[in-house]
C-alpha cells in the first residue's frame, strides 16, 4: 500500500516509538516492506527544523533519517517538493493548517491521491487528505 509518511510518525517509526499507533505501525511496516513508503522532502526540512530550534529531533538521529530513506535498498522513496506541490499547499492557506512544513506534506499526499500517516489532529479534522493513524 503506497501511503506518505509524516515527519513526526517517519522519526517515530525508525525509533521504534511507543508513541506511534498500531494501525500506523503496520500500515509503515508493510508500505516499507513494498517498498512503497513515501517521504516528502518537506519532512527532512521540518525535521531538520525541529532539531535546530527545539533539539526534540538530534542531529545525529536527523543523519540517519536521510541516509537511511536515501538508501536505494530501502522500502522509502523520496517525494521532492516540485511546483506542483508548493502551488497546492499555497492553496491550501494557512488558515488550515499553520504549519507550512504541514501544508506541504498535506500537498504532496493530495497531489500523489495517497493517505498520509499522521497523528496530527489539525491535519485529520481538516478533511483535505486521507490520513491514518
């Protein structure tokens, strides 16, 4: 099943986080296994974010994250940011969704007609994507 992982529930998932669901678990595990896990460029730059300004994210586990989904053997395959994305997270307003890092992960999920794994319950409410969680 291809699905677009979010930031928090990709770091979540390769750190084997008890803060990520079972259904969420398990959608990623067997998306990676058919090598059908989407990561958006938009992830590496908020997390990269993140471990600058609130270090909840450390550098080195920041390095691993990219090596790791860079790997050709990997289930992962990057999503980059093309125009297409940027103009439909514009368009998505950030009356939605705040978070530009957000619009843009939500904009790639839209434009691919792929769900997104999130907990983030702004993005679930707002009905824009399919999620799962």
């Amino acid at each position: 099943m291809e699905v677009l992982a979010d930031t928090h529930a990709l770091v979540w998932y390769l750190d084997g986080s008890a803060s990520l669901s079972a259904v969420a678990r398990e959608v990623l595990q067997q998306s990676e296994a058919e090598r059908q896990l989407l990561v958006s460029v938009a992830s590496f730059i908020d997390a990269w974010y993140v471990s600058q300004t609130t270090g909840a994210i450390p550098s080195e586990a920041l390095e691993a994250l990219v090596r790791l989904v860079r790997r050709r053997e990997s289930g992962y395959r990057v999503v980059a940011v093309t125009d297409r994305i940027a103009l439909e997270s514009n368009a998505i307003g950030k009356d939605r969704l705040p978070d530009p890092w957000d619009r843009l992960i939500v904009a790639a999920a839209r434009i691919r007609r792929v769900p997104l794994v999130t907990r983030d319950t702004r993005i679930r409410r707002s009905g824009l994507v399919e999620t799962l969680w």
